[in-house]
C-alpha cells in the first residue's frame, strides 16, 4: 500500500490536488483508493464526487490529526487496510499539522503494512510570498518532510512569481522536486504523478 500525505496551509489547494490524484489513480491505473480528510478547507470531498470515483472518504473533521487524532487516524488506517486493502491512502492533514509526527506514528505503528511513503507539500503561488513569514513554523515543518513540493494556482502568478517562490522554498532547505501546477485545471498534474513512479 502506497501512503500519501499532502500537506500545505489550509486554501492551498490540497484537496483539489486529491481530487486530481484520486482522477489519475483510480481512472487511469485503477487503484483503490482511500481517502482520510482532516480539514477545514472551503472544499470537501463529499459523497457525490465519492460515488463518481466509487471511493471511499474517511472524515477526521474536529481534531488535529498530529495531536488528539493520532491514535484515532492509525486505527483508522489499519480498519481500512484489513476491510479494504486499497493500493494508495491518501491522507490530508489540518493546515498547521505537522506531517513528521504522522509519517513517525505510521512508521512506528505494527499491523500497518506499507510499502512507500509519500509527503507532498502543496503551497499557494498566490499567497505565498505575502504569508510565508507568518506561517514560518508550519512550512518549515512541511518542507522538512517533503518528497515533492507542488506550488498550486501558477494561473495567479507570473512566472518570474514563481521563480522567487522556488527559490524561497529552496531558503527553507528543501531539495526535492518543485512542479508549478494549477489543481483546478488538472495543469501539470500528469507531471506530478510521473513523479510518483
Ligand atoms: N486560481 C486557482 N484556484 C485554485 C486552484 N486550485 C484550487 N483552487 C481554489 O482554491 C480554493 C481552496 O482549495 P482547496 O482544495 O479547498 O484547499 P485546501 O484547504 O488546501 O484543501 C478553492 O476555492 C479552489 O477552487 C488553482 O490551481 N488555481
Ligand atoms: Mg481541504
């Protein structure tokens, strides 16, 4: 089972990337995939775009997965795992959580079997340069853990914008890959999951 975690402030754009993984995984590879929310975002995954993908959504809503719902999100990974066994499971942390403290609790936890790990950060092209030093803590804490690094609503920015977005991610210490891509168009997000293989 492949472990995804996409991480970034709430309005980034983390649940439209979900919707354009689940998309890329389900329709076109035919993977099983679980998605565990918990967010506040302005757009959920709800049962709707469920049945279309004929998915299934775990909501965590009213906690923080990196403190109250630690336990409750493994428990909850290790249910799906032995009821369903899908091939990915995507979780979506709270805007602030820090994903070290999930990657560490999935890693620790026996009874979960999973053979790739991934943490995705996505960051906002529109508000980043404006907000990064309010959110320093978090972001570093993202980047610090990041496999890839997508900066979402390239369409807000020019791209001398998003050369200097890149360039202050790399400040953060990250070295990984950086893909610009609009979410909401599906734009480079055939890119992104090229990276994933
Ligand atoms: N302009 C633009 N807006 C986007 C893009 N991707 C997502 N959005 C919008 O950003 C808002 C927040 O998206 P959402 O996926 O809910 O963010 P989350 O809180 O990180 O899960 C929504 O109104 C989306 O429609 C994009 O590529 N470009
Ligand atoms: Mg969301």
């Amino acid at each position: 089972m492949h472990f995804i975690l996409v991480s970034g402030l709430l309005g980034v754009g983390k649940t439209t990337v979900i919707l354009d993984m689940m998309e890329a995984l389900y329709d076109k590879k035919g993977y099983k995939v679980v998605v565990i929310e918990n967010d506040f975002g302005n757009k959920g995954i709800d049962g709707e775009v469920m049945r279309k993908f004929g998915l299934e959504v775990k909501d965590l809503r009213g906690g923080c997965i990196c403190c109250t719902l630690k336990t409750g999100l493994i428990d909850t990974v290790r249910v799906i795992q032995a009821n369903m066994d899908p091939d990915v499971i995507i979780v979506e942390p709270s805007g602030i959580a820090d994903p070290k403290i999930v990657i560490n609790a999935v890693n620790d936890c026996s009874g979960i079997e999973i053979d790739r790990l991934s943490s995705v950060v996505v960051v906002d092209a529109e508000r980043f340069m404006k907000s990064w030093k309010m959110f320093e803590r978090p972001l570093q804490n993202q980047l610090g853990v990041a496999d890839l690094v997508l900066i979402n609503k390239m369409d807000t920015v020019s791209p001398q914008e998003i050369e200097e977005i890149s360039s202050k991610i790399r400040d953060f210490g990250y070295e990984g890959p950086l893909l610009p891509v609009q979410a909401d168009k599906g734009i480079n997000m055939e890119q992104m999951m090229r990276i994933f293989e």
